[in-house]
C-alpha cells in the first residue's frame, strides 16, 4: 500500500471505513465493513445508493464503480481521508437502521 486511511470505532462491523491506494495504481479501494451484513431491503440498496453518491461527491473523484459487496473502487484524484470521511457520514446515519442487520 502506498497510502492508506481508516477509521476506528467502538462498533467496527458497524461503522468502520477504510481507503486504500497502491503505489503504481490511480485508484482507491474504499471498505465498509457494515455492508458485509446488511441485506435486506430496502435497506441494502439504500446503502449502496448513498455510499456511491457520498464518494462521488468528494473532490478529485472522476468514478465509482462497486467492486465486492463491501468494496467501491474509486479512480480520480481525492484525498483518502476525504473519502473516509464520505462514507463515514453515511454510516453514521443509518447506524441505527443497520444495527439490526448483525
């Protein structure tokens, strides 16, 4: 890993975000972990939704495409941290709402 982000929480499967960037790649791997648990609807499409959108709305971001279940690739120019940040703010919000999915 050339670069790499994470966020801790005291609810790992719950709220934690990673970015992660290769030396000689041009895009980022973002990770959350929540949605290796969440699948149920209308929720699990609620999440994915928002979680594109989040990281399309980071500056620097020219595409996002869903790589895994729990896996967004990111190609442009953002700032990890940023797009940690992002997705953070998503899972915050729905935290309650996938609190049940576990």
């Amino acid at each position: 890993m050339d670069e790499e982000w994470s966020r801790r929480t005291r609810e790992p499967h719950l709220r934690a975000v990673s970015a992660s960037r290769h030396r000689d790649g041009h895009w980022w791997w973002v990770g959350v972990d929540v949605m290796e648990f969440v699948r149920t609807e209308p929720l699990e499409s609620e999440l994915r939704r928002r979680i594109a959108e989040a990281l399309a709305g980071v500056g620097g971001v020219t595409g996002v495409e869903e790589e895994d279940r729990e896996v967004w690739t990111v190609t442009g120019t953002p700032a990890g941290r940023a797009l940690v940040e992002a997705v953070a703010q998503v899972v915050d919000d729905l935290a309650d709402r996938t609190r049940g999915a576990f």
